[in-house]
C-alpha cells in the first residue's frame, strides 16, 4: 500500500513529501488560515510552532473509553507562539538540550499525558524562591555537571513538588499541575505530569515513562525520565538524595517492557482496535499514551520483525492471556518496528482476532540482550516431564504451543509413571478450562519452557 501511494504520488505529478508546515495545517481545514503566518515568527522558532501544531493534530484526550477530541479543537495560535517563547526562556540554563529534535520533545511540549491544556510554565516559574535556587544550581553547572544535575532534581523534586503534592488513589482524567498542587495530589501519572512540566518549566528535559507490566503482571507505575541519562525518579519522592533515588527501583528482576509511546495516533485503527481488546493494563489502556519521546528501561534493545500484517503488537502474558505492550510500525521495507524492548522477557507478536481476542502471528520469542530472538516454534524431538494439577486449579490442564496455537498436551506412561511429552523448544502453558479466550479457558500461572532432563524455566 505504501509503495502504491508513492508510485501514484509519482504519477500525479507530486512535488516532493509535504512540508512540517502543510502536514500541520491540513487537519485544520479553514481554521487553519488562523495559524499561517506562525504569529510572524521566523526560523528556527517558526518550525517549532509548526511542529506544536502538527503534535496538536494527532493529540487526542483519552479518558479510558474513548479517544475522539483532538487538541486542535482548544489549541489557539497565541496558546503556541508564548509555548514556544517560554521553551526558548527554559533553554537559558546550561542543562537544557541545545539539539532542537531534543529540545522539542523533552521540554517544549505543551502537555505531557491528558491532562488538560494550561499555562503550566508561568505557574512554576513564578516562584522567585525556586529562581534564586535553580541560578544557583546553573553557576555551579560547570565544575560538576552530574552532581548539580541530581541535587537540582532532587531540589525540585522533593523540595518544591513533594512538599506540596503526595500520591493518593483518584480516577481519571490526568490532572494538569495547578489542579494537582490545588488537591494536594493525586494519582501517580498526576504526580509525574507535575513534576515533568517543573523540570521542562527550568530547562531540565525530561519525559513520562510508564511501566505496563511487572513480572508479566498489571504495574502502571508512572515515573519521570531524564533523556540521555539512565535517571529514573518517582515523581514527588521525598526520600534522601542517593544512588538509589534516581534509579527504576522494584522487587522483581524481571523488569517489564516500558513502552511510552510518541505517536500513540500513528495509526486510527490501532486506537480503534485497542478499544476492542479484552486485556489491558489497570489504567485501561493497552498501549501508555504519552506526548512527548520514547523511553525504555536501561539495556533495552530494538525489536524489528520481517513480514507482519498491520496491525501488530508485541504482547506478553499476563492477566489470564496475551496482553499488547508495543504496536508496531510499518516500515517501507515490509519490516515492522516494535522499538526498544526489555531484553530476557517473553513476547509473543500477535494482531486483533476474532472478539478482540489476539491472534498470533508467529512463534513466542525470547528477546537476547543483543537484539536477537530465541524463537520457540515447538520443533525437534520429544521431551517428556513430569506434571502435577495444581491445587488451586485441579482441572488444569498443560498445554503446548505448535503451529501458531496452544493444543492439549499428551501424555505417556514411562516406567509406571504417567508423564507429559510435547517437541523440544516449545513454550507450554497451564490452562484451566472455562469462557476465557475463546472457550480455551484460563492459564494458570506463568509459560515455561521444559529444558532436558524435565527442568521448568518459567518467563
């Protein structure tokens, strides 16, 4: 399809790719005559309000059902021109990015998740206590830039946001910051959207980072990202500066894929098909919106897989089936890129089926740290194990993944044992028989595969 748009731009005479320009005001329609002229702004400022403009094209606010306002319907061309004018004020710190690309997404962006539009730049910055700090902080900048940026973050974290915001259980929709500072608080996302717009408010680049699953379960932890740093904070945390304060801090090894996604509206159907999905995180959403770059835990690696349909997803196992943790996109050379994945976990690349369940679209892969796959495609001669039903679940039964689909295991009778047989390299699962995914039922517990002589390694 890609190719046959091109060849047919070819044919018609087209002149070249559109510009950031025209791609930003076509949404727009009529009421883009308001926005031409950039509010005569030049250079390098009025490709920045461009670039704001087109983001608030594909922007859209998001309340757990429906996805369907778009920013462009609030958005003002006085609203962008003092965004970009109050981006260039934060840049006058050292820290702050001098990379336009990066200076656009980690500090100049309006919003952070969906929360609603403000002026979030004049709030923080009219805190001459904190102004005469933060200068501070900048005359030292020179002699030792690790350590200033982590007291300044520390600062501004704990010291300006957590001593007026804690975390506490709310609903949606996310709060923009003067709501949050007015309530005392709020959820986490709430938090790390404040604390985001303070840092970006100062000229420190920072971006939302949220953990879909932990261990293969429902996590939704939000966290704030310092862009070019492995820095990771909870957002309003209070506790002493240490190594461990700027460092991704849960109990489990097994650290999840961290998928925050730039262009969650790439792709209409991908929102569409989302809506349709049975499993989701417990903020209910597939995939974690957020506006500004992508972000990954330390060490992850690029995922790109050869000859998949669109949609696809990557997904992982969690909540009784396949959960969707990155969308993929297509690629020119019929490849699709899923983005930097955590390595050691399982995945599994799958596209909406019948009833929103999802429908694999190859075999189950272990992701290396070097980027390769550890497919398991259920091959090779049989191995046979010991298998015992779980108390809990006593009419489970194993079952083993061939041919794009979990089937019922067998069963052999070896030296007065009743054993379980399946091939070599094969993911198995537990399943408890019920409505679940399709009438298969239920898994019961976590995938595993079974290594020579009977040894379980579970994922």
């Amino acid at each position: 399809m890609r190719r046959f748009l091109l060849l047919a731009c070819v044919i018609s005479g087209c002149s070249g790719p559109p510009t950031l320009e025209e791609r930003a005001l076509e949404p727009l329609h009529a009421r883009g005559d308001a926005f031409r002229d950039a509010r005569g702004l030049q250079g390098a400022d009025r490709e920045a309000f461009f670039w704001l403009l087109w983001r608030a094209a594909r922007r859209h606010t998001v309340n757990g059902q429906e996805s369907s306002t778009v920013d462009v319907e609030e958005v003002t061309p006085e609203f962008l021109e003092r965004r970009v004018a109050q981006g260039r004020e934060a840049q006058e710190y050292p820290w702050a990015p001098r990379d336009e690309g990066v200076w656009r997404s980690s500090v100049l962006m309006y919003r952070v998740g969906t929360e609603a539009l403000t002026n979030w730049h004049a709030l923080w910055r009219q805190d001459e206590v904190v102004r005469q700090r933060v200068g501070e902080f900048a005359a030292g900048w020179a002699a030792d830039k690790d350590g200033v940026l982590k007291r300044l973050l520390h600062y501004l974290n704990a010291e300006v946001l957590g001593a007026r915001a804690k975390k506490k259980p709310r609903g949606l929709p996310d709060l923009d910051p003067e709501t949050c500072l007015k309530e005392g608080g709020g959820r986490g996302t709430d938090l790390a959207i404040a604390a985001i717009t303070l840092f970006r408010s100062w000229g420190v680049p920072a971006v939302l980072v949220r953990c879909p699953l932990v261990g293969g379960e429902a996590g939704g932890d939000a966290w704030v990202g310092i862009p070019g740093t492995d820095i990771w904070m909870k957002p309003a945390d209070t506790e002493p500066a240490s190594p461990s304060y700027f460092a991704y801090r849960r109990g489990d090894r097994r650290l999840p894929k961290v998928f925050v996604c730039e262009e969650r509206n790439e792709f209409t159907h991908l929102v569409s098909a989302r809506n349709a999905l049975p499993f989701k995180t417990q903020y209910d959403f597939v995939w974690q919106p957020a506006a500004d770059a992508s972000a990954q835990l330390p060490g992850a690696v690029p995922v790109t897989i050869e000859n998949l349909p669109a949609p696809a997803f990557l997904c992982m196992f969690a909540g009784g089936g396949l959960l969707a943790v990155a969308p993929g996109r297509p690629r020119e050379d019929d490849a699709t890129d899923f983005g930097p994945c955590a390595p050691g976990l399982l995945y599994v690349p799958a596209t909406p089926g019948p009833r929103g369940l999802q429908l694999p679209l190859g075999p189950p892969f272990v992701l290396m740290s070097d980027g390769s796959r550890e497919e398991l495609p259920g091959e090779g001669a049989e191995v046979e194990w010991a298998w015992a039903a779980s108390p809990e679940a006593p009419d489970s039964k194993p079952y083993v993944w061939l041919e794009g689909r979990f089937v019922p295991a067998h069963f052999v009778e070896r030296d007065g044992k009743r054993l379980v047989a399946g091939p070599r390299n094969a993911l198995w699962l537990v399943w408890r028989e019920g409505p679940e995914n399709g009438g298969l039922g239920k898994p019961v517990g976590r995938p595993f595969v079974v290594a020579e002589g009977g040894v379980v390694k579970e994922y």
